[in-house]
DNA sequence: TTACCGAATTGGTATTACCAATTCGAGGGC
DNA sequence: GCCCTCGAATTGGTAATACCAATTCGGTAA
C-alpha cells in the first residue's frame, strides 16, 4: 500500500511507544533489540519513521546502534541523559517514585546555589525581567487563570540572574520535566496567590543582592512545593 | 545516481556538519533553515539523513520543525539542551570560553553538594566501588597510562553514593563533554599521581561519613582541576 | 488597497533498492 | 566428536522516488 493514510489510526509519536515496549520487554542493559525491519512492521510505519526515532534514543544514550549487527539497550538508568527524562514527561509517561524524590531534591540543591549565586551578581535587567514576569502572573491570576508557566519563567529568571547559560540549561530541563504537574499545582486556584508573594521576596532578596535572605526565602518557598509533590507519591501509593 | 558510494569522500556526521553551517550562517532564533530537500543536496546525503540529524536537534531544543512550513532555529543559547553540548563536544566542537567557565561552576557547584550527601548516605557497597575504581587506576599510573576514564569514574561513583540516579545522568553529561580536555590534563603523567592522592583522601572522609571534611578535600581537588581550564583559557586567547 | 484563489513549497511518511559488514549455520576436514 | 571454513542470510546505513496534506505566497479580481 503506497500512500495510504492511517484509517482513523491514532499514530502518536514513534518513541512514545517505542519506550513502554522496551520496558514492556524487560530487556536488560546489552540485549538486542528486533531489527529494524521489524520494529516498522510491528508498529506498523516505515523503516525511515523507526530510523529517526532510534537517532534521537541513541543521542540519549538509551540505545546504541552497532552497523550491520542490530540495536542494543544501554545502562538507560544511570547512563541515560537527563533529557531522556524530560521526553519521557513531554510523551505523557510518568516519572517513577524514586525519580520524583531524585528530582525534587536536585531541584532544590540547583535552585538554592543558583538564588545565592543571583543575589551576587543580578544586573538591573534581570530585576527588570522578574519584574515583568510578577506583574503578568498578577494578570493571570486576576484573570482566574493558572500561572503555571509564569512561575517557571520566573525561578528560571532567577537563575538567568546568575549569568550562567548552562546552568540555565540544567534547571530549565527540570520545569520541562515538571510542566503537567505544575499545571496542577496551580489548578488550585487558592496556591497561586502565596506562591506570587514568595516570589515578590525573592524578587526583593535578590535585587537587594541578599544572598542569606535570598537562600532563606527561596527554602521556604521551594518546601510548600516539594510538599506537594510527597502527597503527590503517597497518593498514588495509595492506588490514587 | 542510486546506490554509488561515496568516492573516497570523507563523510562526517551530518550533525557535525549541520551545527557549524548555523553558526557559520549567523541564523538568529526564529530564523528559517534552508528546506529538508535542499540541505539534503547542499550536503550531498539523502532526505533520510538530514532529516535524522533534524530529528535530533529537535529534541535537544536547536530547531523546531513545523509540518508543511520550514525548519525554525530556537534560541539555542539558553533553551537549548544541556546533552546539546555534549554532542557538541563529542563531535569535537570546542566549547566557548564563556561555557568553559560556566561549565566550570556549575561542576563545582554539583560536586561539593554530591559529596556532602555522599558522606552522609554512602552503602557498603558504594565504598567498595570506589576503593576498586582506585586500586584499577593504580594498575593504569604504574603502567604509565591515561587514568582520565577512571578519574571519571570515581568523582560518578561518589554521585552515586548519594544515591541519587538524576543526579548522577546531570553530572554525567558534565564528564562527557569534558573528555578529551580530561585526556589532555591527565596527558602530563606527573598529575595522576596527586589526583590519585586526593581521590584516596575523598574516599576516606566520605567512607568516614565526615560531609565537612569531604567537602573540603573535594574543594582542593577541584581547585587543581578548574586552573588547569582557567590557564587553557588564558592560552586560547594569546592565540595557542 | 484588500480579499480571495490556486499553484508551488514543505514537512511527514511509506516503499524500494543496494551496499557492506556482521552473523550464523551447514558442511567438511581433522 | 570437535573445530575450522566458507557462504548465505541478516542487519544497519543510505539514497531515490512518490504521494499526501497543510502552509505559503504570488497574482488576480473586487
């Protein structure tokens, strides 16, 4: 069949069901996976849409292609690259337990260095820019709206403060990796307003150049958070 | 021409190829990249080629594909993916100087809190991992080799001590894409031996469980390593 | 100037074909 | 019975072609 569109066939995306399976199988670190050939027909696309799939799990360091020998699962749990997680959470699949405890304590080692780090050394633009974002989540808010977003834009402005793009880079996976479940967070419409003026003393503990009181207020602010996200876990431990 | 091999063409990753045609081009964020047929023929290869490499830069966050428009360069410099910069390295681009420095921190930042949390929740067997990746790098010293892998390998192993598996994919990607500049430093034999020393002094204070004197010995350590790729720095910019 | 329509362009996808290296089993020699 | 050898099948790497559907963009008409 040549051209033939997918008759009323949900055809996501080709590593979104590439990665259950592999976990499906319980293949083990060194095992092969079926050709390439075959994974096409299995999941019935083209060798070039199976191709393109596989690249990107290689760049991740999921799979490694050995020419004219097949394709092997590496060491995905600790060898895996950081992004492989956040395009796990972008296809809808849900961290482990021991990842989310993993993140959210990562989170707050980078985010507590990083207020510090911006308090040291925040340029009258970045106030400008946390200061911009404030008053758009004030708009969102009054607009019964969910901020989530802008809540992200501001902690990842405040790392933006401390001058240093890659460090920007790492926290800025970790909000790509958390976006649905902050979403949720805010979808509580009564968290946005103490969330805001926790910000608005983070906003004015680094534009003091505060570092201390950066650190402090950035402590208090990421445990309502993080205290969110252990419920989170007990619930489904629960069976939701 | 269907199925001529390359005459005696030396033929790259394309992603190799794609990346300094970018930067070369001076494309700004949002900017169009020429169409998948026409980087296909510029570069000699195949549509599947580029759109695999496409298909992986796309997923580190350097260009978005929009179906049935064109191919967009994102703001690479600070949404971009932090494993971008590890391709980048491993296709033997060299980092800017401003990313040397970042990278640089933010590694010290990383370490220092890995080994705190390493004194503090390091297993039987996390111990026993390190005091074998030493006992290997003595055999690699006193067979004049490059310990540049095993000195990898313990400053990861005490990552994983902290038993923190997201944590140790973030410092993994730190040591891939410093590689060959761990090759170099190691490359001048009177080094190892020192860094062995260190090492050994690392193993013992969180063995100890002693986080403060880890984190000390941890600072030393560092300390050699990061004037090392200040004077690198220094040596660049007089030109080599 | 504006609104609209149609042709060209573009990414998305499947199919086919060929290459070269690896794999693996059958057959033969010891 | 065991091991070596050789050849066929398998496999990833790659190119070329074709078609679809949506977007773009130019020209034309209102």
């Amino acid at each position: 069949m040549i051209g033939l569109p997918a008759i009323g066939e949900e055809r996501a995306n080709l590593i979104g069901r590439l990665l259950p399976f592999i976990a499906h199988r319980r293949l083990e670190p060194g095992d092969r996976l079926p050709s390439e050939r075959e994974l096409a027909e299995r999941f019935g696309v083209g060798r070039g849409a199976v191709r393109e799939a596989l690249a990107v799990l290689e760049t991740l360091r999921i799979v490694e292609r050995r020419p004219n020998s097949g394709i092997y699962l590496r060491r995905v749990d600790r060898q895996g690259s950081i992004e492989a997680i956040v395009l796990q959470a972008e296809l809808g699949i849900p961290l482990t337990e021991a990842e989310v405890r993993e993140v959210v304590e990562l989170r707050r080692i980078l985010e507590m260095q990083a207020v510090r780090l911006a308090a040291e050394r925040r340029q009258a633009g970045d106030i400008q820019r946390l200061d911009e974002i404030l008053g758009r989540t004030d708009g969102v808010i009054a607009a019964s709206g969910n901020p989530a977003d802008e809540d992200a834009a501001f902690h990842l402005a405040i790392v933006e403060a401390t001058g240093n793009h890659v460090f920007l880079r790492v926290v800025n996976a970790f909000y790509l990796m958390s976006r649905s479940r902050r979403q949720a967070y805010f979808a509580d419409g009564s968290r946005a307003p103490l969330s805001q003026r926790q910000h608005r003393a983070l906003r004015d503990a680094v534009a003091a150049g505060d570092a201390d009181a950066a650190e402090r207020a950035m402590a208090g602010h990421l445990r309502g958070v993080e205290s969110y996200w252990m419920e989170l876990l007990e619930r489904r431990a629960r069976g939701d």
